[in-house]
C-alpha cells in the first residue's frame, strides 16, 4: 500500500503610462467609486461633493432613468418604479422570490425565461439591469473625474455570494460597459484597504454595519491569502434600526399615537440626525413642527446608548456565532476593521472593542473603506503599482464536483482551494459502445447529488463507440478569479469536446452555505451508508449488464438448460436485492451471481482464444528467431 | 468511536512536530476522490474546530473530523518501512477493497 506523509493544514495533494482603473463598491443601499491619484486612493464624488451614490434607481414613463440621490427622494411617491435594495435580486431565480417578495413592493413579470423581471412604466428590467444603470452613472463619474477612459474596475461582492450571483454582478458591469478587472469579497476588500494584505499573518474580523444590513467576516491571511474562515450577520439590521429605535422613543415622549406618513417621514429624518450629531455631542435637541404645535425633546447619548443596546448586542451574538464556526477564538483575532457608517456610533465602537478586547481600525471611514480597498486592487491590475504583483486570492466556499453512476457526487476541487484553480479527472464509459456522457456539475459537500447543489448539466456527444472503460474522458474544472467556474470534457482519443460556463441558477445565503457545511457533518454516517448502498447497486448493475450481453451472443451455444436457469435466477435473485436496498445483501448477491456464472464465463474465454487462434498456425505466435 | 496510534507512528509524529516548531498534533480523514472513490488525508493541525473529535494514544493528538470518524472508526495510525520506502499507514476495518495503487479505498 502507498505510505503517506504529513501534509501542511489544508495543502493535501491534491508601465509607465498611468493606466486608469477604479475600485467600485456596489452595495445594498449605498454604492461608491474609488481609485487610486498619486498613490493615494480616495472616493470619487459627484458634482455635489456627495461620494455616496444611493442604489436606486428610477423609470419613469418617459423612459427616462435616474439614479441615486434624485431616484430616492421619489421611493415612497412611486415606490412600483423605483428599485431599491437590488442586490438582494441578484443571481436569484424566480422561485427563490417566493421568500423574498413579501418585503418587496415590486410587480413581478412571470416569464419563462428563470430571471425575475420588474414590471415598470418604463418596460421590465431584470437586476442586472437595474445593477447596470447604477454602474454606468459610477462609470461616467469616474470617466469625468479622471478624464479619460477606464481600463477597468474591481467590484466587490459579499463574501458569501455564490457563482450566480458573482456572475450577474459580472453580467451587470458588461451591459454598463466595464471591464471587471475581477470580483473582489468585500471583507477582503477592507482588509486591503488598511493593509493587512502585506502586514502579518493571521486572523482578522470584518465587522460591517451597514443601513439596512449587517454582516461580519473571519478572515485568516497565510501566504498572501485571504480565506474567509465564516460569515455570518443579519440581512434585516442595520442604522435603520437604530434610527427607528430613536423614533419610538420620540413617539413616546411627544406622546403621538397615530401616524402620518408626514409625521413618519418627519421623525425619522429627525432620529436620523440626532443620531449622527451624537457621534461628537453628549446631548441633541430634537425639534418637531407638530399639529399641536411646535415641540423640542433633548436626547443625551446616555439615553441612545440604551435605546440602541440590544441591537448592538445582536451584532455581537452573531460575531460569537462566526467565531465558533471559524472555530477561532477571541483572543486570536489580530485586527478588526470597522466598515459601514452605522460604525460611526461610539457606542458601537465600544462595545466592539470591549467584545474582542481589541481596540478597532476606525482611520479610514467606514462607508469608504471597501471602495478604497478595491481600488488599491484595480490599481495593481491594471499594471500601475510596481510592488503590487501580489495577486490577492480568495477561496472557494462550497466544493465544486460531478455527478457519478449511482447518483454520487465526486468532489473535483475541494472547499477553500485558493483561487484561481484548474483540476482535472479523467472517467471512462459504463456501458460498451457508449457514445455520450452527461456531466453534472454539483456544489456541496454531501455524497449524494441529491443532498447537493445543482450547478449545471452538459452532454459530450460523439464519444466513438468502444467497449465500456475503454474511453479516456478528461474532465476539466476551473475556477478563475472571480470565482466563476468552467467545465470542459474532451475524450482524448477523439478529441471531441464540450464545455459550459456556470450561468445563473439561484442564490446561496451565507445562511444556507453555513447550513449546507453543517448538514455534511450531521449526516456524515447516513452519507456512508448511502455511499456505500449506491456503489454496491452500481456494481450491482454493471454485473447484470454484462451477464445479459453475453447471454445474448452466446447463452444458447454454450450453456445447458440446468446451467442457463441457474444464472437465471441468481440473476433475478440480484434485481430483488437491488431493488430492497441493503448493501450487504446485494454485495453477496453480486459474489454469488459471478460465482454461478464462473465455468460460463471460463468457456466465454477459451472459446475466444480459440475462435482467435483458429486458422493459425503456432508459429505466428512465436516471436522470430 | 475510537482511532489509535502505534508507538513508533506516535514516536514519528512528535519527531515531525517537534522539527516543524508549531501544530497541536495530526489529522487524519478522508476525501472522496480517487480511483476507489476514498482518498487518505494525512496533515498537520494548527487548528481544532468544533467538528473535530480529539484521540490521544502514545502522547499524540490525533484529531478527526466527524464526517472522516465514520470511515476511520477502530482505525490505527502505524508507521512502516516497506524497502527504501516509509510513511504512515491506515490499518481501517472499515476497508472494503483498494484500488491498484493503493492511495485509495472503499468502505
């Protein structure tokens, strides 16, 4: 047997002209453009000074299209045409809508085609394109700003986000007519921005409280690679929360019971700002123009800190959550990066620092720093940055594999392979004379195909008929650095061959990849059985496969009656196993049919050598003196 | 549940631990890949996470993970010379056949 050493944790065997790129953050609610001027990266702001460019987007019946800060202003007057938050749309299929809808005011278009569509006056747009249209006014800001035309950009995406998804990102940034550098996660993208690419290995938390979402990332840095460890977090809290918490508090003190949508507006455009002012003041008066008059309440940052403390707690109790899943503790945290303008909140700082017993990166502003980071990137892509030959890499989250006989999945490139990455596999044909095979790519890491994610189906065609295990099929995947995976087959002694790019199918959360990562564990022994049963009826039919095919050519010739029914209902024994499904059972039944057929398949043999020998000589068959 | 290891594997792995100057002890698992569908995994360990289940035999941490015990449960860690050749060897119960090459196995 092969004697085996002890491999690393995870490395198991398996110019001169000043070239312009950009790093963009395209986020949930707010999106921003960056790069890098004079080796110093910076946000890029529109004519108003504003860097922040809200995600929304407007059609109008004009079949005019506005973005941003005009677009927002009009959500609540004509909230059907105007989409917010599309990046939940993204890469989602229209049944994963199902969950999502309730909390979207959109029409959708049900269409056959597997990409939602959003009914507006202006037509139907599918969020690629709505994502396009925030991209193209980023794009034309730059282009003005720097004055000239973009090589490319870096956009980043949620760590957590699967092949889908980072391809209708990728798919976005074409139609608005950008080249993607590459996709960068998120987190990463924060990590790089304070450096922490090039300074010392070791374990990072990205805490990201956003406006509407909030999410955190364990990260570990070993040789210039960034894995994401965890992630975890909550995609319904964010600032906005802690502004409604402020509200209810002035709902309560003012003594209002019933609500306006004027008076909404009104006290949460209020909160909002007491809020931020509270970030440098210990007390804030809050003004109201009332129906009763005009009213002023004084809220001191004593008070807001207990308005808003469970909410950091929640934050918290999901850092713990991503921490145990990471399986990494506290104390082994080395930096944590604050992103998210919510992280403004002194209290929020406190509390992080007093969780991790660390004293949080808060230089760079929070809202800017994943933009910054991606333009630091695209700055070394586009070939500006002499010392920056670095290539950043990120891991793959789930493996990728491919659908065997008997249902089983086959795992090609295993979960957190640096990216890029290339593996190939070589399989054969099952039956003889086969002339097609279908690859079925799956992501998971469960044995079954069916407990496994559905990525995509080809088929290689024109394999030349031979008998089964005779074809060389070289299966390749490869997994660029955008996280995007192609497939290709050839048959080596053909040549032919067949391909496919993972298109969008439907969306993972980080929820579910966690939950998919956990399944594999708890149901490691129904998995083993399962294999194990699959394999055995794979064995199980390979057997009567090639009984019945000889039988067929030469049952009659060389068999007796007794010896033919014997086979018969060993074989027919075999079928009724298969079909009970214990393994053993069918093992035994396999052993027992081979046995039965043994003189059989012995006469096959000498009948072969001799219909081969008849008509020659033996001196053909000794080699010349 | 239980993994064992052989004095001289565990006499191997301090040697290695020691030399290499950081680790908890080794992991052993199982990938399905190869030929025969299941593949051995033989590495150092930094880190245990919550997935892992912990055997001590001959001074020596060796650490599983859950879904790898199923495949390896009773089996010992051995070291062996076989002519100019040495590495550590699986002695698994749960072993069904080998393919040629011996890397890989089925249960």
């Amino acid at each position: 047997m092969a004697l085996l050493q002890i491999a690393e944790p995870g490395q198991s065997t398996a110019p001169h002209q000043h070239r312009l790129a950009v790093g963009i953050d395209l986020g949930t609610t707010n999106s921003l453009v960056a790069t890098v001027r004079s080796g110093q990266a910076s946000t890029l702001a529109d004519d108003q000074d504003r860097s922040i460019l809200p995600s929304v987007v407007r059609y109008t019946a004009d079949k005019e299209v506005v973005v941003g800060h005009q677009a927002q202003d009009q959500a609540i007057t004509d909230p059907h045409n105007t989409i917010v938050s599309v990046k939940r749309l993204m890469g989602r299929a229209v049944q994963d809508l199902k969950t999502l809808s309730q909390h979207l005011p959109y029409q959708f278009v049900a269409d056959d085609s597997s990409v939602p569509r959003i009914k507006t006056v202006a037509g139907d747009f599918s969020a690629v394109e709505v994502s396009a249209e925030i991209l193209k006014t980023l794009k034309v800001r730059a282009e003005k700003s720097l004055g000239g035309d973009l090589v490319g950009a870096v956009i980043t995406v949620p760590a957590y986000f699967d092949d889908a998804q980072r391809q209708a990102t990728k798919d976005a940034a074409r139609l608005a007519g950008l080249n993607v550098l590459r996709l960068l996660n998120e987190p990463t993208a924060a990590a790089v921005a304070y450096g922490l690419d090039s300074g010392e290995e070791g374990v990072v938390a990205i805490y990201d409280l956003g406006g509407g979402t909030f999410d955190v990332s364990i990260l570990r840095l070993n040789k210039g690679v960034f894995e994401v460890l965890s992630t975890g977090g909550d995609s319904a809290l964010g600032g906005d929360d802690f502004d409604l918490a402020i509200a209810e508090w002035i709902m309560t003190e003012a003594g209002i019971t019933e609500l306006t949508s004027s008076l909404n507006r009104q006290i949460i455009s209020a909160a909002c700002s007491a809020k931020e002012s509270l970030t440098e003041l210990d007390t804030v008066t809050i003004s109201l123009d009332l129906d009763s008059g005009k009213r002023q309440l004084e809220l001191t940052k004593l008070k807001f800190n207990k308005l808003v403390d469970s909410l950091i707690t929640k934050t918290l109790t999901s850092c713990r959550r991503a921490l145990r899943d990471a399986g990494i503790e506290k104390q082994d945290i080395k930096n944590i990066v604050m992103v998210g303008g919510s992280t403004r909140v002194p209290a929020v700082r406190e509390r992080v620092a007093e969780f991790f017993n660390t004293e949080p990166l808060v230089n760079i502003d929070p809202d800017k720093v994943v933009a910054i980071g991606a333009s630091l990137q695209a700055d070394i892509l586009a070939g500006n940055n002499q010392d920056g030959d670095l290539l950043l890499l990120d891991v793959i989250p789930l493996s990728l594999g491919i659908e065997t006989m008997g249902g089983l999945s086959e795992k090609i490139i295993h979960r957190n392979t640096p990216i890029p990455v290339t593996r190939a596999q070589d399989f054969t044909t099952y039956k003889d004379g086969q002339t097609a095979l279908a690859v079925h790519v799956v992501q998971g890491e469960r044995e079954l195909v069916s407990d496994c994610r559905s990525l995509a189906r080809f088929e290689l065609r024109g394999i030349p008929p031979m008998v089964a295990g005779a074809a060389r099929i070289r299966v390749t995947y490869q997994v660029d650095a955008d996280g995007l995976l192609s497939v290709s087959s050839r048959e080596e002694t053909s040549g032919v061959e067949a391909s496919v790019v993972v298109k969008p199918s439907y969306g993972l959360s980080d929820n579910e990849i966690e939950g998919m990562l956990r399944d594999s564990m708890d149901h490691a022994e129904y998995d083993m059985e399962a294999r194990k049963l699959r394999e055995e009826q794979v064995e199980a039919d390979r057997v009567i496969e090639a009984i019945d095919a000889a039988l067929i050519a030469d049952g009659e010739r060389l068999l007796s009656a007794e010896e033919r029914q014997q086979i018969d209902k060993s074989r027919s024994r075999l079928t009724e196993v298969r079909k009970a499904g214990k393994a053993e059972d069918i093992k035994q039944a396999v052993n027992e049919l081979e046995k039965t057929c043994e003189s059989y398949i012995a006469r096959r043999m000498n009948q072969s050598i001799h219909d081969a020998m008849a008509g020659h000589k033996i001196d053909e068959y000794i080699s010349d003196k | 549940m239980a993994i064992t290891i052989t004095a001289p594997a565990a006499e191997r792995v301090l040697n290695f631990l020691n030399n290499r100057g950081s680790g908890v002890g080794i992991r052993l698992g199982v990938k399905t890949t190869g030929c025969s569908g299941m593949a051995y995994v033989i590495e150092f360990v930094d880190e245990i996470s919550e997935n892992d289940e912990i055997f001590e035999g001959n001074g020596v941490k060796v650490i599983v993970d859950k879904k790898s015990l199923v495949y390896l449960n009773g089996t010992e860690l051995d070291y062996t010379k076989e002519g100019l050749n040495e590495g550590f060897a699986f002695n698994n119960p749960n072993e069904g056949d080998r393919c040629g090459c011996g890397e890989s196995f089925t249960v």
